[in-house]
C-alpha cells in the first residue's frame, strides 16, 4: 500500500467543488482502493476521474480526487 500526502491547498488557490475536510488536509494516509468514478467530462472527452479511499490513522477510509494527494 502506498503512503501519500493530502494536500494543503496555496493560499489564494481555489479549492474546487470537492474539496477534502480541513482536518485532514497535511496529513500522511494509506491508500487502500484505487480506482475510477464516472465524473464530469474532461476537455479530451474522457469523463472518468482518478479517485481513491485512504485510511489516516483510526478514521474510517475516506474518499478523495487524485488531485488533492501528493507523494508522502
């Protein structure tokens, strides 16, 4: 399994529709799933959007966007 690293966003970055909980932003966590969900559509026609469940600690696996996790 893989560590990674949840993101904290710049200071004057927009966060998106989907933005993980503040609480866990700058945590490390263990990637348990990988895989795809069916998203908006992307400018080259592909609507599949990489996501993952990751474990931090005791809490349960928590869901989030690719973009928000960065190597740990």
């Amino acid at each position: 399994m893989d560590l990674v690293k949840v993101r904290t966003p710049g200071k004057h970055e927009e966060l998106g529709p989907r933005p993980p909980g503040t609480l866990i932003m700058g945590k490390i966590a263990t990637v348990e799933i990988a895989g795809l969900i069916n998203g908006g559509t992307a400018a080259d026609g592909d609507s599949m959007t990489p996501v993952y469940y990751i474990r931090i600690n005791d809490l349960p696996a928590i869901l989030i966007y690719e973009e928000w996790l960065e190597e740990a």
